[in-house]
C-alpha cells in the first residue's frame, strides 16, 4: 500500500521500481539464499514431507502454466512465472512469523525446510530456466556462464557447501546478513505497488482469480492430501506444510518478471489479491 501511494503521487515510477527490483536481485537474494542454505535444516524432517509438499507445487505449478498457455495463450516466459507464483509462497516474511504466533515454534521446523527445498530446488531451476529462454539465441556456452555467474544461484550454492561445511557463521557477519536478507520482501512488495499504481492494460481478470483460486484453495487441499491421508504425517508437520500451501503468490515471480522483462501486470494483480485473501485462509487452517 505504501508503495502503491508513492507510485500514485510520483514519488517513485517504473524506472524506481526497477532500481529496487535490481537491488533485491544482485544484493538481497543472494544475501537471503546464502543465509537459508547455510542454516538448512533439509536433514532434520522427514523426506516424505519434502517429497509430498514438492508434488503439491509441482501439481498447481502444471495446472497454472497449462491453461496460462493453452486457454489464455500466454507469453511462455509469463506462463511460466505464473505458474512460479503458484508454486512458490511469500513464506519467509509472510508465514513464518505468522504461523510462530498461531501454533507455536514447533512450526518452525518444517518450514524452515520447506523454504530451504523451495530456494534449493524451485527458485534456483526457475532462474535457470530463465536464463535459457531469455538466452535462447546466444549459445549453449554464453548460456551455461550466464547461469553459473547468475547472483541468487551462487548465493545458494555457497549456503549449501557453507551449511553442509558445519562451519558457523561469525556473529557480525551474521548480523549483516540477516539485516540485508530481511529486505528482499519488503522491498519487492513496496516496488511491487510502485508497479499497481500506474494503469494497468494488459490484465486478465478471469485468469488473475482463478490463480488467486488455485493458490489459495486447490494448493492447500492437494498438500493435505498428499501429506495427512497419503503419507500419513503426524499433524505438527502437516499443518505447517499446509499453511504454506495456504500463503499468497510467491512474490520472487514478481522480481524475475522484473528483471528478465516479462510482463508483470498479471503477476502483480495476483501476488496483491492472494496476499490479502490469504489471511482468511491461512486462519481456516490454522484453527482446523
């Protein structure tokens, strides 16, 4: 909202906005990546409840990209990134403080490892996949250092080695690093509404809903499914995969629009609606 305010009085414009999303993309994710990874707790939880919450993404991932490109006829690359906002949540500075309020520090755990998996696994194969349908035309070998010099990536990777290393991190650096990787959200949703605040021409609004639909209802039922019945995962794992699943659009499809050029009006519209209809659901499931 703030950010919709400053773009509404010309405090900040697109370019501003691109500046932020640069900052996020080159500073504030490679700093958030690093720090995830390196403090992975991938080992601590059962590997049925990454296995079964990575099925749920895959499963509403395919659902919003096939009919983003078959019945919409969609762009690939902004099919792709929607599909992305359905797959990936806003859960590190949407649910995770929300959910240590409503059931407690034993939902840390498990989310913790769901953000590790999804950074490891889903962001880190998205900024590759980009990088080779923007690079499409450039060669195999310009492509291969593109992605292996690409900031977020090497963030990751270097958190892994770091955490796998048992080595820790020295307090100051630590301090660092969880001021700047605390800014990726914020400053994404803040250019984000620099971006809603100028007209927007291009939206579906019948694609925008039925996302916001497939995010916030189809997800989390997909993920109790697989986790509670089919798994069978005691409860104080499953509600917290759920009420991940039960998060709005994952706002890092937003800052890869962004930055690889990719229209952002569909992805903006659904990243804003899913983060104010997701109180209602994240609530449903935390009391269920």
């Amino acid at each position: 909202m703030i950010g919709y305010e400053c773009g509404r009085l010309k405090v900040f414009d697109f370019g501003s906005a691109m500046i932020l999303n640069k900052f996020v993309m080159f500073i504030a994710m490679p700093v958030l990546g690093f720090k995830l990874l390196s403090e992975t707790s991938l080992f601590d939880v059962p590997v049925e409840l990454l296995v079964g919450y990575l099925i749920s993404e895959t499963c509403v991932y395919l659902i919003t990209f096939l009919v983003a490109r078959k019945v919409f006829s969609l762009d690939v690359r902004e099919a792709f990134l929607l599909g992305l906002a359905t797959a990936l949540t806003n859960h590190v500075l949407f649910i995770l403080p929300i959910s240590e309020i409503l059931i407690g520090k034993s939902a840390t755990l498990p989310m913790v490892a769901i953000i590790s998996m999804d950074g490891m696994l889903i962001l880190s194969g998205a900024i590759i996949a980009m990088d080779i349908m923007t690079a499409k035309d450039q060669g195999w070998r310009s492509t291969a250092v593109k992605i292996a010099t690409n900031p977020p990536i090497l963030g990751m990777i270097a958190g892994l080695i770091y955490g796998l290393s048992g080595l820790s991190v020295a307090p100051n650096v630590g301090i660092f690093i969880s001021n700047i990787s605390s800014t990726a959200s914020p400053v994404l949703l803040f250019a984000l509404g620099v971006i809603l605040s100028a007209k927007q021409e291009e939206i579906i609004v019948s694609l925008s809903n039925l996302i916001v639909a497939v995010k916030l209802i189809l997800h989390p039922i997909i993920a109790y499914f697989i986790l509670s019945i089919l798994f069978v995962l005691p409860v104080e794992l499953a509600k917290p995969a759920v009420m991940v699943a039960a998060t709005p659009c994952g706002v890092m499809s937003f800052m890869l629009a962004m930055n690889y050029g990719v229209k952002v009006d569909n992805i903006a519209r659904v990243i804003l609606i899913s983060s104010l209809l997701s109180l209602l659901t994240i609530s449903f499931v935390a009391i269920i």
